[in-house]
C-alpha cells in the first residue's frame, strides 16, 4: 500500500472510441508535454473542463508545478495516447487537511469528448482514495453541465454553491449508491465496446506473414476472409511475394497504402514484436496474434507494441476471430469449419476447442454472431466478450470455454447482469480436487474445494455442463424454446411404456418434477387417446395412437398449469407416412413454440441432436432421454434464475470509509499484506456491525490479570478465556495457544506463565476474553476465488453436526434472496430449530452478518480471507468468539468498474 507520497501506478483504460489510453504519474521529463498542453491544449473560451485556478493558468508555472520535485500531498497523472499528453488532472491537499483535497483537470482541445477527463478523474479517485483523501473540492464557471456529466459517468455525487461568476463543487469520495455505480458501469461498458469494433467489424484487414505456400497459416487466413466476401478493404503483407491468392503483396506494413483498422500476424515468433510495432507505427488498432510459441521476451516485446499504440490484441495462440454481420462478414480464422450466420456468441481459449464447438453448432443449425478465440489472452478476455455480446443487439446465446474469466471482481458482477438478458453456457472444466486445490489457510478459506464450480456458476447465472456435448443439448434447447416454469415440473408422453419409463427416470435423475395429472386432465386424455392407453404420468398413447390424437393432447397438455414442460418420446411405428414415422407428424404439423418448453426423443436418431422444423419454428429432438432431461433441467435452473429477486443485500451498519482508512493505514505498514492484529479485526468487523465478544490485549501477566478481573463479570459461569498471540498466528488451538474457563487469578498467571514458558519471546502479549456462553456453533466468513472472486462462507461446525463440511457459498454482492437460502441450503438447516420448532438462533442477527461481510467483501478488495469461527448462536444473541481478518495490497478498485487499469509492461513510457 504506498505512503500518502508515493505516486499512483501506471495503468491503461480504454476511452469513450475505444482508444486505449495509458494513465500515469507526470515526471520531470513531461515539462515540455505539460507545457504544450496549457499554452495549446484548451479551447479559447476559456471553458473547458477546469477546475482550479485562474482560468488559464501560466503554462510554464503549470510545468513547474506538476512536474518539478515531488511535494506532500500532490498527486498528478497524465493521459498519453501513443507519445501524446492528451490530458492532465491532478490535486493537492491543502489548509492542513490530509482529507481534502484540491483538484484541477485539463484536456487538449483534440481530444475533448473522447472521455479523457472522466478516465483521469477516475484514476486519481482511485489513488487518492488510497492515500486517504475523502474528499475533492474544485472550482468551476456557473452553468458548467459537463462537470456534473463527468462525475455523474464516475458515479460520484456533486455538491456545489455559486458566487460571481463561478461555483465552488464539493465531491465526496465515498458517497456511491447503486445508482451511481450502474451509471460507472454503463460508461466503461461503453469504452469496452468501442474498443472491440475495430477486432469485430473492421473496415480494413491487413494479414501479415500471408504465404503462398499451400497449407500455410497465413495463406489459410487470407483465403478464408476472401472466401468469406469480407466487406471492407483486405491487404497482404509478405516481403518475398509480389502477389497471394490474386491480392498484390505489400513488402511491409509500412508500405500498405491505408492504416489498417485490424492486422492480423502470421509470422514467425521472433517476428512478432516488430510486427506489431510496425502495425501500431502504420495506426493499426487491434491485433489478432494466431503465432504461439513466443518466448517471455518476445511476449513482453507484443505487450509493449500494443500498449504504445493503444491496439486491443487477440492472443497470442489465437486460432482467429469472425463476426458474421451482414455489413461486415468477416472470417479470419483457420478452422476447417465456416461460421453460420447467427445469433450464438463463442469465446474459447483452445483453438480445437473452438473447431468442435462450431463444428457442433454448424451441424445443429445454430449460427454465431461472433467467434473469438482468445489463445494466450493477453488482452482481450471472456468479460470483454460478454459485454461485447450484451450490446451487440444481435447475440441472444452466450457459449463461453475458458480457464478463467479475466478480473474476478468484474466477472462476477458483469456476468450475473448479462445473464438476465442472454442465456451464457460454458464447460466446467477443471473440476477436480486436483484442479481446485489451493492453499487454504482455515476454515472459510477452505470452504471454496467444498462447494463445487457448478454451483458458484449456477449463482452467477451461467449454465454449466460437463462436456461440449451436454453444452449443445441445452444449447439446442436454450435457443430455440421458451424457459420452463421454475418448478421444473414435466409431463412425460409415449408412444410406448419402455421408452416413457426411461424417459420418467431420466428426468428424475436430473432433479426434474414428474407430477401427477389431474384427475380432470386425466380423464380427458383418455377420451383423445386410444384403448389401453395410460393416462398417468408418464402417458402412454400406445403405438396405435395417430399423430392427430398426439398432438391434441400435446396441446392439452400444455394448458395444463401445474406443467412446466413437455417431453414427446417417440419410436417408429408401421403408422407412417411418405415423411417418416408417423408420430413424428404430431411435431412437424404442430406450433414449434407452446406456452412452455417441448423437447422430443428419437430413440438412436442420427445426429444426436437435431432439430425438427415445425410450424413456425424449431423444436430440439434427442437421441437419448438422458440427454433431452439434462437439457430441460438446465433450463429449469435458468428459469429459477431470472426468478430470484436481485435487490443487493444492506447490512445495517456500513462505515465504509473508517473501513477503508482502516485497511489503508495497516497496508502502510505492512505492505506485504498480513493478518489484521485483534484490534484492528474488532475494528473493522465493527465498521459492518459485525459482533465480536469483548476483549483484552494484553501485554504481562499482570495486565492480563487485571484485564481478566474486568471482563469476568461478563464470562459463562464467570470465567475467562486467555489466547496467545504473535503476528500472522494461525490455527491457536492446534498449537496449544489457548486456556478456557479460567476462574480467577491464579488461573490466570499459571495460564500466562505456560504461555511464556511455550512459546517465548514469539509471543506478542495475550487475548483476554470473558468465557461465551454455549450455543450452536456457526462458521462464517469471506474466501477468494480465483474465477469468481469473493465468495460468503456460511456453515456449522463439525463440533455441532458431526458432518463436515457443512457449508453454503454465495457470490459477492449478495442479494436479500442469498440471505434467505445461504441458511435454508444448509444440510443440517434444523438444527437452528430445536423439536418444538422455537429459534436455537437469532437468524436475523446471522442475516446481518452475512450482510456486513458482503459489503465489506465490496468495499474492500483488500481483505482476501475473514474467518469467523466460531460464531456462537443463540436465541437472543449471535457473538463471534474468534475473529481472523487477512489483508493483502491490491489496488482498490471500484467493484462495479467492468475494466480495472491493466498493469502496462515495463519500459512503457
């Protein structure tokens, strides 16, 4: 955590067109820049966005100021495009007030209304934020509505009061509602969509490294976007050709007549450095990069050339990317497949991951909007994707492959707001003890190996299957029929008992209901159906039924309320017809789409997967009633989704910038990042009203002693509880460092002198506590994940159930729902009721803390472990009887940004 003197890291971010911009601290080397940018950068009315000063300030004083010796309190940072400053912002505390601060911005006139203002701002919140400023204060003319724009996109309210002439605007820091943060996050979402157009609808291509020898990559590229009838400008670059493939060959990037928007590398990987610095010098902005095998070296060299020059780079290891649009038509990529035109979404890492996924989807009938191989992800990332595909107004289906999802914090809040509007499938890959093995440290922090990925995907909204071939049954299903209702509640029909039967099976064994029809809806199926036919559910039609009799009660059936979906088994009959099987025609001759989902079942039919095309649409049909149960249960899940409520839980106490002052101040001293010492835990657990029993810290025996005195008249039986203490200690009891039940002061020196005697000079005094009440024994706390981020642990200890293990995870932020389930989904959830069904636990006190721990999870990304354990539960009373808080330097970015700066390579300017 850097001192309130040291200056902000440098970072990139992209600008309202996508532009990506690098953010740093001015240097002494910026003087001429700086100067520049005052005497040449602002519009002559003297009106542009400025804050502090006169209204124009001296160039050469400006210089001076912001790039001489560094000075206590000011902050500064520059916005660079490629070598020019387009920007400038900075501030300064000032009157003797570490918390407040004076703040002044400049932008050069060319760049106005690209969003450079708003991206400074952002980035000094964040540093200033880091360096305890709360608030900024900066003058302005009246009347200056872009300023109140500015903060308004950043999510930050404005205070202001006029004079003559002019306003004085007072911003606090740390006064965002969910309103601000949805309006942050509609700016960066725009940023990050600007800033694909140039990978997904480009108006000019350039291959470099195109070949003429068959077989080549680079020839295989060139051919595809020409066979594809790309739509804009399409250039080769080979320094030993004069013409490819009909295209004349240009020696070198430099040589190309018009700067590409899109240039993508086939060279060698020694090559691809200068490549790419040669794409960037021709205003190449972005890089698709299919070259793998590069070296750190040559990696860092790529990085470097597409920062410089602000380019968005896909790879390196990328198979290619096509974006199928009418008005662009572009297919640059290698795979032995060609993309359908669509409105299915791809994001995949592994390039013969990517080639099955098409080759599936091809095979069914579904298209692709846009297909992205992300390769090596150096850049470019599944979260870019998915906000990409939630304005692209043409995607309605995700499919996601991927080992990771780019920024935890960003993909868990992205993904659970994309996948209200689109369904986003993925393969769980990874999910093995072995794959998810991690180092964790106690009880919480162990929870994540618990709970299985599935799950957490199931919360952030993502259908997770287990193979490519589960993840096309419910594609096939997700994208053509309505959801069914959330109960999962399905109706079976046959034209032969075995098959039904295996149907009914099958569904149960996916979690799916199969309930009994009402005695009215049964009666009336007997009347459409013939002899013999069963009426229960599973129906039976029996094999004599006709496709009229059917496909009535298909659609009685889907009248029926207490059904939530359909599923139609059918084998071939010697009723048929010149198209097939005659109980086929039910579904050819029926609506594709009903009031709920209808999927079909063709015993041993070829492909697995298919669709019939109906009446108005398309009507999935399985091989395998396994498969077509998978499907609907998957959609049911999806279904019970959309249904829960997405309030954001609030707990009633939330001190978040005492929190953030807290977390700040250890990190100043601990910059490795540690465990919070037992004030500084009671101290931030108070911030989210978290309760901790009362404590001592004590430092000899004799403090211990009187300390013991105090607190015993609050103890169980009036006793008291002593715990040695060091820095970092983990798991007490497993080394002997703690003594309950102590019942006066003898006890209490025979207990200290153990310590000392044990554990010398590495303790650090002792925790004195007055003996807890008993009750039932909860765990609570927060874990990081690697995908998904901070995660809420709720359990019961093995001590109270007998099981481990018992445990319920949710994702941060939670909503008021995920306060309600966390306890429910419990397995021994009963024991919080004892046999006459009164409270053992006060479960509204158990809410608060659940939601004092997702918000300081949000506040805080700093905090990497809480381990409450035990939290000791009883009817009038819920207290945290031992408490550990672990913290380690991270850049606190606001959660709701979809897009944090990304760290630049060194050497960047």
């Amino acid at each position: 955590m850097p001192s309130r003197d040291d200056p902000p890291a440098t970072a990139e971010d992209l600008l309202t067109d996508g532009t990506t911009a690098v953010i740093r601290p001015l240097r002494p080397a910026d003087h001429d820049a700086v100067y520049e940018l005052y005497a040449a950068g602002r519009s002559g009315d003297g009106r542009g966005p400025r804050f502090l000063g006169p209204g124009r300030r001296a160039p050469a004083l400006a210089a001076d100021r912001l790039c001489g010796p560094p000075r206590p309190g000011l902050l500064t940072l520059g916005a660079w495009v490629a070598a020019d400053l387009v920007g400038e912002v900075d501030c300064e505390t000032t009157g003797g007030r570490s918390d407040t601060a004076r703040l002044a911005l400049a932008v050069a006139d060319s760049w106005r209304h690209h969003g450079v203002g708003t991206l400074l701002v952002k980035h000094l919140v964040e540093a200033a934020r880091e360096r305890g400023v709360r608030e900024f204060e900066a003058d302005t003319v009246a009347g200056n509505r872009a300023v109140h724009r500015l903060f308004s996109d950043l999510g930050l309210p404005v205070h202001h009061r006029g004079g003559q002439g002019g306003a004085r605007l007072r911003v606090p820091l740390d006064e965002q509602d969910e309103r601000d943060r949805e309006a942050a996050d509609r700016r960066g979402r725009a940023a990050d969509v600007a800033g694909l157009a140039a990978l997904l609808c480009p108006r000019s291509i350039a291959v470099v490294g195109a070949s003429r020898r068959p077989g080549s990559v680079g020839r295989a590229v060139l051919l595809k976007i020409q066979e594809g009838a790309f739509t804009g400008d399409l250039r080769a670059v080979n320094p030993h050709a004069d013409e490819i493939a009909g295209l004349p060959a240009h020696r070198s990037v430099a040589d190309l007549p018009g700067a590409p928007d899109l240039a993508v590398l086939t060279v060698p990987p020694g090559a691809v450095p200068d490549a790419a610095e040669a794409c960037g010098r021709a205003g190449a902005r972005a890089l698709v990069v299919v070259t793998a095998g590069l070296s750190p070296d040559e990696a860092r060299g790529l990085v470097r050339a597409c920062r410089r020059h602000g380019m968005r780079l896909v790879g390196p290891n990328s198979l290619g990317v096509a974006h199928t649009d009418p008005a662009v038509r572009l297919d640059a990529e290698f795979g032995g497949v060609v993309p359908l035109p669509g409105t299915a979404g791809i994001a995949v890492q592994s390039g013969g991951i990517g080639i099955a996924l098409l080759e599936r989807l091809a095979r069914l009938g579904i298209g692709v909007s846009s297909f992205v191989s992300l390769g090596d992800k150096f850049d470019v990332s599944g979260d870019d994707l998915l906000r990409w595909w939630e304005e692209d107004g043409r995607t309605d289906l995700a499919v996601l492959h991927l080992d990771s999802f780019g920024n935890p914090r960003a993909f868990a809040r992205t993904v659970r707001r994309v996948t209200r509007r689109l369904p986003v499938l993925t393969v769980d890959a990874g999910r093995s003890a072995a794959g998810r093995r991690g180092a964790a440290a106690h009880t919480a922090a162990s929870a994540t190996p618990a709970v299985t990925r599935e799950e957490l995907f199931r919360q952030a909204g993502i259908t997770a299957t287990h193979s490519i071939a589960e993840l096309v049954e419910a594609a096939a299903l997700l994208h053509a029929q309505p959801l069914p209702g959330p109960r999962g509640a399905v109706a079976v029909i046959s034209n032969a008992g075995g098959i039904g039967i295996l149907a009914a099976d099958a569904c149960a064994e996916a979690g799916l209901l199969l309930p009994e029809l009402p005695a009215a809806t049964a009666a009336a199926l007997a009347v459409l159906l013939p002899g013999g036919a069963s009426t229960v559910n599973p129906v039976d039609s029996t094999a004599a039924a006709h496709p009229e009799q059917i496909r009535a009660c298909l659609d009685l059936l889907a009248r029926e309320e207490t059904v939530d979906a359909l599923l139609v088994c059918l084998v071939p009959t010697a009723l048929t017809t010149g198209d097939g099987p005659g109980t086929v025609r039910a579904l050819l001759e029926g609506p594709a789409r009903r009031r709920i989902p209808v999927a079909a079942v063709q015993v041993g039919q070829e492909p697995p997967v298919r669709y019939l095309a109906c009446r108005g649409g398309l009507l999935p049909s399985y091989a395998d009633p396994a498969a077509a149960a998978r499907a609907l249960a998957h959609a049911r899940d999806r279904a019970r989704r959309l249904a829960e409520p997405v309030a954001e839980a609030t707990p009633p106490v939330a001190d978040t910038p005492a929190a953030r002052a807290l977390a700040e101040a250890f990190l100043r001293t601990r910059p490795e990042g540690g465990l919070l010492d037992p004030n500084d835990t009671a101290g931030l657990l108070a911030c989210y009203g978290i309760p901790h029993i009362p404590f001592r810290w004590a430092h000899g025996e004799q403090q211990a002693v009187l300390a013991s005195r105090v607190l015993r008249q609050y103890g169980h039986g009036g006793r008291t509880v002593l715990k040695a203490y060091w820095p970092d200690q983990i798991h007490k009891g497993r080394v002997g460092a703690v003594r309950t039940g102590l019942a006066d002061d003898a006890e209490v020196v025979a207990a200290h002198r153990q310590f000392t005697a044990q554990f010398g000079d590495r303790m650090d005094g002792v925790v004195v506590q007055p003996m807890a009440a008993p009750g039932l024994e909860l765990l609570t706390g927060i874990v990081r994940d690697q995908v998904f981020g901070s995660l809420v642990v709720l359990g019961l200890r093995g001590t109270a159930t007998g099981i481990p293990d018992d445990r319920s995870v949710r994702l941060t932020p939670l909503t008021e729902h995920d306060l309600t389930t966390m306890v429910a989904d419990l397995r021994n959830s009963s024991l919080l009721l004892d046999p006459s069904g009164t409270q053992q636990a006060d479960l509204g006190a158990v809410q608060h803390v659940l939601a004092g721990l997702s918000r300081m999870a949000t506040d805080l990304p700093q905090v990497v472990e809480v381990d409450l354990d035990p939290l000791t539960a009883r009817p009038d009373s819920l207290t945290g009887v031992d408490a550990r808080i672990r913290l380690e330097p991270r850049h606190p970015y606001d959660p709701y940004r979809p897009r944090p700066g990304r760290p630049v390579a060194p050497g960047k300017h």
